[in-house]
C-alpha cells in the first residue's frame, strides 16, 4: 500500500462560538496540532459569513445556537455560495439540531467539551483526527447530499408501521453497514430510498459520540418506512427493522438458544473506533455464514477492513459505496484493497440491492460485480 501524499501545507480553521470562552477552547486544543493553524474566530453567523468569504478557511468549527444568525442559517448561505466543510461542536441536549445540520451541509460534528481532563483529551483526539481528515473529503458530496435531503421535494408521512414479529426463523436475512463521516445522511438516503421494509433486519456501526445515537435512531424511525432504534442487550434483528449501535459502545450479534440476538459491550481504552465496524462485522460473519450482506459506505479511516474480511471468509457478500459519491473514501477503499468486496456501488444503486431485486445468478440480490455504475477494480 503506498503511502499518501504528503501536505506540508497547515490546515486553515476558522472557530465559531458565541461563546468567547468555548472559542478559546477549541482554539487551544486545534493548535495542538502542527498541522493546524486557527486564522480567525467569529462570534455568530453573521460575523462568520463575512470571514468565511474574505479567508476562504479550509475548514470551519460551527456552533448552532448563535445570536444574530444560526449555524443553521449560515450552513445554508456557506453550503450555496462557497461550499466549506463545517465541523460542528454541539452538545449532547442538542442532538436532533445536529443532525439537521449534517443534512443542510456539515460534514460530521463532535461533542462539546464537559469539562474533566479526560473528557478534554479524548475531545481534543477526535477534534483533530476528524480535522486532519479534512483533506480527503469531498464538498460536492455534502453540497449534493443536502440538496437531495433538503430541497428536494418531501414525500408525505410513511405508511403506518406494522409491529415486526418474531418468526419460525427467528431473524430475518440480516444486512450489516458499517459508515463514519458523511454516514448519517447515507443512511438517511439509503434508508429513505426504501418505500416499503424489505424482509431484511438491518444492523448499523455509524461511529458516533455517546449521547447521540438514540436520537439518530429516532430521526431514522421518523423519516423512513423502517423500525428504528437505538439496540439493547438482547434484542433480535427482525425484518424491516434497523438496529444502531449506541454511541461509545460496541455491537455484536451472537446465537443464543438458536436465535441471533445483539450484545452490547462498553468501549475498552485501547479501542480506535467505538462503535466498531469490524467488531460487528465480524460477530455477523459468524452466526450468519453465507447468507450474511455488508455493505461500507462513506467514512474516514480504516474500519471494516478486517471484518469485510471475516464476512467473505464465511461466504458472505460485502458491498462498498463508491468514490463517485462517498463523502470521504477512506473506509470504502480500504475495504475494496482486501480484494473482498464484491460490487463496488453509488449511494443511489444501493437501496436496490438491500430491497432484495433479484439479479440472475446471483445470491441475495447482489448486483454483479461489474454492473452499469459500478467497478471492482484496483484501488491507489
């Protein structure tokens, strides 16, 4: 694998608070990066605006609630008139906010600081991770990705949802995805793209702070035709229904009493990634054998590798999205580097398949592995 460019250039960051206090924070823990350098602060939308279009930053850190003009407000303007990644900086009573701000345009978001200096290191290790990887992501993505989520004309409210019940199987085929940033509004348009449940369950690792899974869940439950909800120790993957990892935890599936039911486990301190894409996949991989479906979709980083991996061992069959819309292609191309992936596929040829069309020859509705829109080829 060969190494990537090297950018000895600084990334460029403008802070956003209305707090002066807050912007004195994230400015101190983003210069502790060599690779960082803060240009400027603003104190709300307005003030930000104006330094967005003079400095053009590489990156913004965003607050929501700000006098004078939301985050929400300057997303829109900064998303139309020049399109920046926006990394917001919320707290966790705030989560439904958050993520209608990953749908008008921010690229991920972090939890604000709550003030111990464990949680300040562990905040500072994200915020920087998550900044760094500003050089891989796509803009055009998130413009896109909003526009379809927000200007798009709203189909009205989903059909009522009928209780999903355990049948004589015990579960339904199961589909595992594994997402990172620019994974929320994925799932939201795979998910939404579903007009009615398929007989699948689906399981989702989309890494995420504690705090903000249940509401995404929620958010999911509300806006497509699935049962949505944060998972609990215990509960079993039915059709048509979608289980999310909770935040800072991890989820497996195991076999008990011959059903396959979810466990949740705390985070460990040597944990990378927690909710672990490879730690799902692989418990997936072993009480599902063949019949298993992963897909990886936007992320940054390299989770999924190893479990995309296990599943093909097991005679699964793996998806990735593809560069063409993936808002940062990291976790999609490490996955397709292992040579396990079977079709390498856009945002929009994915909710086909995870409705269970049919293709001739091939098992659980998977595409070939070289459809119109798709490629299985070497990556750089």
């Amino acid at each position: 694998m060969s190494a990537p460019a090297v950018r000895h250039d600084r990334i460029r960051v403008l802070v956003v608070d209305d707090s002066a206090y807050m912007r004195r924070r994230i400015t101190r823990m983003l210069e502790g990066s060599p690779l960082v350098t803060v240009i400027d602060t603003a104190r709300d939308g307005e003030d930000a605006l104006r330094k967005t279009l003079e400095q053009k930053p590489d990156l913004i850190t965003l607050d929501l609630e700000m006098p004078r003009m939301d985050g929400f407000t300057f997303l829109r303007f900064v998303m139309s008139r020049q399109p920046t990644p926006v990394l917001v900086v919320s707290g966790h009573a705030h989560d439904h906010e958050v993520f209608r701000a990953l749908e008008l345009g921010a690229a991920d978001f972090i939890a604000k600081p709550e003030g111990s200096p464990l949680d300040l290191e562990q905040i500072q290790q994200e915020l920087l991770r998550k900044v760094h990887a500003v050089r891989e992501l796509r803009v055009e993505h998130l413009r896109r990705e909003s526009g379809l989520l927000v200007a798009a004309p709203q189909p009205g409210p989903p059909a009522p949802k009928e209780q999903a019940r355990e049948v004589e199987r015990t579960t339904a085929p199961i589909v595992v995805i594994g997402s990172s940033t620019g994974g929320p509004s994925a799932l939201l348009q795979v998910f939404g793209s579903l007009i009615e449940p398929p007989p699948r369950a689906f399981v989702v690792a989309q890494h995420m702070p504690a705090g903000f899974t249940r509401g995404f869940a929620e958010r999911l439950d509300r806006l497509t035709t699935l049962r949505t909800r944060e998972a609990r120790d215990g509960d079993v993957p039915l059709p048509g229904t979608v289980l999310v990892a909770p935040g800072n935890a991890h989820l497996e599936l195991v076999r008990e009493s011959g059903r396959i039911v979810a466990r949740v486990t705390p985070r460990g301190h040597q944990d990378r990634y927690a909710p672990s894409v490879d730690r799902l996949f692989r418990s997936a991989a072993r009480v599902c054998g063949a019949e298993l479906l992963a897909v990886v979709l936007t992320g940054m980083g390299d989770d999924g590798r190893e479990g995309v991996l296990a599943v093909k061992r097991a005679g699964g069959h793996v998806i990735a999205e593809a560069e063409e819309t993936a808002v940062v292609f990291g976790m999609p191309k490490q996955a397709i580097r292992t040579g396990a992936v079977d079709a390498v596929l856009p945002l929009d040829a994915i909710g086909p398949v995870l409705r269970g069309a049919e293709t001739p020859g091939q098992p659980s509705g998977l595409p070939p592995t070289q459809p119109p829109g798709a490629a299985r080829v070497p990556v750089r």
